[in-house]
C-alpha cells in the first residue's frame, strides 16, 4: 500500500490539470483482487483467459490516456521552447546595445521566471512518466503475484516503447533550457545551506499560484521514500535513492499543506 | 455493423445539448454502449466485433515489435469510450469551468474502473455459452492486424462525421471562454478537441524527409496508431511556413500544410498545432502586464521579511537547482529501469531457448547452449554518464562468468541452476551498478 499511498499524495500536490492523468493505482489493484479471488488459474482457464484481457484492456486504455496527454504536453513544450529562445534573442538583441539598462534587466527577469518555471513543467512531465510506469509495473508484479500469471514481462516490454515512456525529446529540451539557464541567465554564485534552507522556506510558502517549486520537491521525497527498501524486494526492484541535500529539501517542507513522512 | 452505427447517432445526438451535459451523458452513453457491444446477450450480430475487441494488444518477442504502431490496437468499444472520456477530459480554460468539470473529471475516471469492475463480476457470473471464444490472450496479435485494417475505413468515416458535427459547436464556445480568459495558467489548446477524434484513426504519422532522423521511429509494417508526435525539426518547418504566409495570424492550415508538405501531416494536426502556438504567442505579450503584479508580490516578500529576504534571482536560482536535481535523479532511475527489463527479457529468452534445446533434446545440448549463450546482452543501452562506463565492464565481466557455469554443464539441473545463478548475478550487478551514488551497502544488507 506505500506506493499507493505515495502516489496518492503525488496526485494531491499536482498541477489541478494533471490530477485524473495519473495511474488509478488503487483501482486495478481492486481488480486484481476481484480476479485472483474469483478465479484461480487452474480452475477455468477460458474465463481466466477473459479476466486477463479484461485486465490488460484497461492497462491499455490507461497507457492509451497516458500517451495522450504526455504527447500534448510535450508538442505545447516545444513550441513554448521555441518561443523562449526567441524572446531572449529579442530581448538581448534590443537592449543590450542600447542604453536602458533597467528595461533590459525588467525583461530579462521576467524571461528568467518564464524558463525556470518551463524547466520545472518539464522536469515534473518527466516525473509524471516514471511515476506512471514504476505503478504499472508494480502493478504487473502484483497481478502475476495474485493471479499466478505471466503477464508481467511481455507487457512490461511494451510499456517501455511507449511514447510517453520515451521522454528523450523531453530530457533534451531541459538539458537545451539548463544550458540557456546556465550560460545565460544567471551569474554563477555558491550559497551556503543555512540561507538556502530559508529561502526553500519562503518560496513554499509564498509560492505563486502555479507551485512548482512545491511540486518538485514533493516528487523528490516521493521518489526517495518509494525507492526506500521494501518488503518485496527482487531483481527488479529498484534501489534506494540517495538524494543530495536531502535534508536541505525536507526542510523545503516547512509550509506544505501534506507533509511527506 | 449496426452497432456501431448506433453509437455514432447516440454519439451525434448528445453532442447537440450543452458541453457539460455532454461530458457526462454522453460518456456514460457511450460507455453502455461499447459495453452492449460486449456482451453477446444484448447486441445480437456481434459476436466476433464483441470478442476481437476484448482481444488485448500485446507485443511477444516473436513480433517484429518496432515501436509503437503495432502495440495499440485500438479497439472499437475502446475508440468509442476512449474518445469521449478524452473529449470529457479535457482541460479547461477557466476557473469556474474547471470547477465543474473537474469533479466530472473526476467521477468519469472512476466510473470507468468501476464500469469495468461491473463487467468483469458479469463475465464471472456468466455461463459457458458467450459466443466464441477465441483467442483472447496467446497469439491474437495477427488476428488481430488484420481486422483492424477493415475496421480503420469505418472509423475513418465515422470519426469525420463526427468532426463535423463537433467542430462548430466547440469552436463557439471555447471562443467564448477563451476571450474570457486569455491568461492560460497551462497553454493548452482551444480547437483542439475536435481534433483529438482523427487522431485516434490516423495512421501513425512519419514526417519523411530531412525529419524522419528525429521524428518518431518510422515501421515497416501498416502503422496503426494514430497519434501525431511534434519534433522541434517538425516543429521548425511548421515556423518556416507560417512565416512565410505572413506570420501566424494570417496563415490557414490548409497553406501551412502545403507549404510543409509532409507526408502523413493531415490538416487536423497542422490546425491543433496553430492553435497551440497561437496561444503560446498570445500568452507572452499578456502576461507583460500581468507579470507586474507578480513581480510586485515578490517585491513585497522582500519588504516583508528583510532580515531572510532573499532576491528573486536567487530564489530563482534555487528553484533551478532543485528542478535539475529531480531531472537527473529521473534520468538515472529511467536508465535503471529500464537497463533491469533489458535484463530480465535476456534472461527470460535464454531460459526459454534453454528450455527448448533440453526439450528437443537427444543430440548436441551442449553446443547449442555454446550458441544461446554465446551472445551477450550487447543489446544494453551504451550508459547515459560516461562514469558508468565502467560498471558496465565490469557487467560484462560478471555476465561472462555467470554463463561459464551454463556452459560447463549439459543437463537438466546443472543449466537451471546456472539459471538462477546468473538471476543472483544480475543482483549483484545491479548493486555495484549504483555507483552514481547510490548507497551499495544498504541494498547488499537487504539482499535475501
């Protein structure tokens, strides 16, 4: 149940439009129960074999919905990515000549949010993918577990080819964004950790509407206590996380509505 | 196929009322009706449409699986149903609309698993007699192909009649709402739920030419799924013409799609993608002025607390770092996973083949072991970090002596055990594989 759980809290914190794209964790578990329950393997093997499909026939709907909508996503970030890189040439190639140095920096602070906060969009796209995928394998496991069945394997193997599994396009346009972020963007700075930990304070807590901060590390911690070692650990289970300043990030905590334990 | 027929005029009817209505009625409609379309005792002449519908789409290792197209199998019920809980899903692009329809959302999503509970408790209950049971999970795949490719043409017929059906009543009303509220918190699209509908029953889409090096991996075989996936190069080209019709006001997608001259671009994905990059235009001139007052509420968090204030660059800053920080850690846990399936389907495969050679048996088992085993995962993805290079040598290694033993011994017991050693080899492995900074030892202490 931790992983339900998990996901569960994962859903609460996201974006309000995302909230229905994510797996229904708990609901093909009640199915799986239904079905071991009802029918052991030996038993009835045609109706077996009808639960079964039933079973991968709302796993596909599932991979159906799930594609759906990282593939628009997706095509809104590449326009969007397009038109940030665009805007910063416009800006840079107005200003910087000129004299105005505070409308050059005004609009180079709002195209500094804008990118940041399409880096985060696209990062938690990426979390929405893995987060999905790690429940549907999961949730293989616990339909081959329940039911004596071998579905996992095969249908894991298609999973993988998904395109909302396949996020290179994705990942290449946050490393083109951390690029622009880094080079041009922001001076180079160190800080400590104590004024880090304040400023994680007052960005939750004074967040602009979208959250995204909030968001990301939500799926951080999330992503570190689902990889915490479990109980039905085997060879596909993936090994626990070990998270840069994880302190530091828990402390981000301070202000959010659901703490992550 | 009268059925189907009968979905598309319910469909049609219920379009007609007030989107909200529609979103719910519908939906359930349509979802009664594929579910009629199941069950035998309702929906007389559809034996073999209820059961090859049921048929799942899965890949085995005898398929030429390239990609995607021959995976989703789209069926009919699940068109139907599909389709309207996409047109029901779709994000709002108001407050107050988004309310409603997100508790519709909301209850659209388990209405469909608690639909599909009930159907499943009638299977259960039903008697021996459901007309033919074919093929349902083994094999059904050819089967499969082919039927959908007679299915395609209808559903192409039925997904344009549809389109112009939806098409003007949608266009009006998100108009509407779309001039109510230009400042989109996530630039979806307007017009594009009509849209949606083709995309189901076009054929996979391959922009040939100078794209087909980043567009989506082009099959051999008749595509059969039916999305459209942008690239930045598709994306480019889409700019390029757009530019060329005098900017993205002016230009119909009816130009844009002959100057692009793509194959497989169809104009409903040139129109969903100009509305997209329409709103992404508008929304950064918008947000010019709106951006004041979110710059201003930074500003106040400054004056608010002056002794912990902090810049908004450096807030920024922060932000980024926790961002990139959740990129990597996906990237590798994505590498992981997927490296631990590569491994499980290798193993899985030789255990099978092994499992033959001992079946088929009599003669050189040996020697054709030698062969299974000879080649090596070289099928593992070269490694993301240039430090993990080395523990994929070191995989290597550990995969070559996991085979010795499989090699020295010829019978039954001796290669089953060699099985389940390389099992326990490839644990190990995956723990000296977390040198990214992994904790190696934690995982060792669980091992069982």
């Amino acid at each position: 149940m931790k992983f339900g759980k998990r996901l569960k809290q994962q859903i609460e914190e996201t974006f309000p439009t995302w909230r229905d794209q994510f797996l229904c964790y708990k609901e093909l578990k009640k199915l799986i129960k239904l079905i071991s329950s009802a029918l052991p393997i030996a038993a009835e093997p045609t109706k077996y074999g009808k639960a079964e499909a039933e079973f991968v026939y709302m796993l596909n709907n599932k991979i159906d919905k799930f594609n759906t909508f990282y593939m628009e996503q997706e095509e809104d970030f590449i326009i969007r990515h397009k038109e940030l890189q665009q805007r910063i040439k416009r800006v840079m190639d107005k200003w910087s000549s000129n004299g105005s140095r505070t409308e050059y920096n005004d609009e180079m602070a709002k195209i500094r949010k804008d990118v940041v906060d399409f880096h985060g969009e696209m990062v938690l796209l990426e979390n929405y993918s893995n987060i999905n995928f790690t429940g549907l394998a999961k949730i293989l496991k616990k339909y081959d577990k329940r039911t004596g069945g071998l579905l996992r394997l095969p249908f894991i193997q298609k999973v993988l080819k998904q395109p909302f599994f396949t996020t290179d396009l994705v990942s290449n346009l946050v490393k083109e964004c951390e690029n622009t972020i880094d080079e041009v963007l922001f001076p180079i700075e160190e800080d400590k950790e104590e004024t880090k930990e304040q400023k994680g304070a007052i960005m939750v807590a004074r967040e602009p509407v979208k959250g995204i901060f909030r968001n990301t590390v939500a799926a951080l911690l999330t992503m570190e206590e689902i990889r915490r070692v479990s109980s039905t650990k085997d060879h596909f289970s993936l090994p626990p996380l070990n998270l840069s300043h994880s302190h530091l990030i828990h402390s981000f905590q301070l202000n959010s509505p659901i703490p992550i334990l | 196929m009268p059925s189907s027929f009968l979905a598309l005029t319910s469909f049609k009817d219920k379009y007609s009322t007030s989107p909200s209505s529609f979103q719910v009625s519908s939906g359930r409609e349509v979802m009664e009706n594929s579910a009629s379309l199941q069950e035998s005792s309702l929906a007389p002449s559809n034996g073999t449409l209820g059961n090859s519908s049921l048929s799942p789409s899965i890949v085995t290792d005898h398929m030429c699986a390239s990609a995607l197209p021959h995976v989703q199998h789209s069926h009919n019920p699940a068109f139907i149903s599909q389709s309207s809980r996409d047109l029901a899903s779709l994000p709002p692009l108001d407050a107050s609309f988004s309310q409603s329809t997100a508790s519709l959302i909301h209850t659209q999503g388990n209405k469909d698993v608690s639909w599909s509970l009930d159907r499943l408790q009638m299977f259960l209950d039903l008697p021996e007699n459901t007309p033919a049971p074919n093929q349902l999970v083994e094999s059904s795949t050819g089967v499969l192909a082919s039927e959908d490719h007679n299915k395609k043409t209808n559903w192409q017929e039925w997904a344009d009649d549809l389109i112009n059906v939806v098409d003007p009543d949608w266009s009006k009303i998100l108009d509407n709402t779309n001039v109510l509220n230009p400042r989109v918190e996530v630039p979806k699209p307007s017009g594009d739920i009509s849209k949606q509908q083709p995309q189901f029953h076009q054929n996979q889409l391959v922009p040939h030419g100078e794209f087909s090096s980043h567009a989506y991996p082009s099959s051999t075989a008749p595509p059969t799924k039916p999305r459209m996936r942008w690239t930045p190069e598709l994306h480019e080209a889409f700019l390029e013409a757009v530019n060329q019709l005098g900017g993205s006001e002016r230009a119909t997608p009816k130009g844009i799609l002959k100057l692009m001259n793509v194959e497989g671009l169809t104009i409903y994905h040139v129109k969903s993608h100009l509305q997209k990059y329409r709103t992404a235009r508008y929304m950064p001139e918008t947000s010019e002025g709106t951006s004041e007052k979110r710059i201003t509420s930074i500003e106040e968090m400054k004056s608010i607390d002056l002794k912990t204030s902090i810049g908004i660059t450096e807030a920024l800053r922060l932000q980024v770092e926790v961002q990139k920080q959740l990129h990597e850690q996906l990237e590798i846990q994505r590498n992981l996973q997927l490296r631990i399936e590569e491994q499980g389907r290798y193993l899985q495969m030789m255990f099978e083949k092994q499992k033959k050679v001992e079946d088929e048996k009599g003669g050189v088992p040996s020697s054709a072991s030698d062969d299974l085993l000879a080649p090596l995962p070289g099928s593992k993805h070269p490694p993301c970090n240039n430090g993990k290079s080395d523990s994929e040598a070191l995989e290597q290694d550990h995969s070559r002596t996991g085979i010795g033993p499989g090699n020295a011994g010829t019978n039954e017991d001796k290669s089953s055990s060699g099985v389940s050693t390389k099992l326990k080899m490839l644990e190990t492995e995956s723990t000296v594989h977390d040198e990214s900074g992994f904790s190696v030892s934690k995982r060792a202490r669980t091992e069982k």
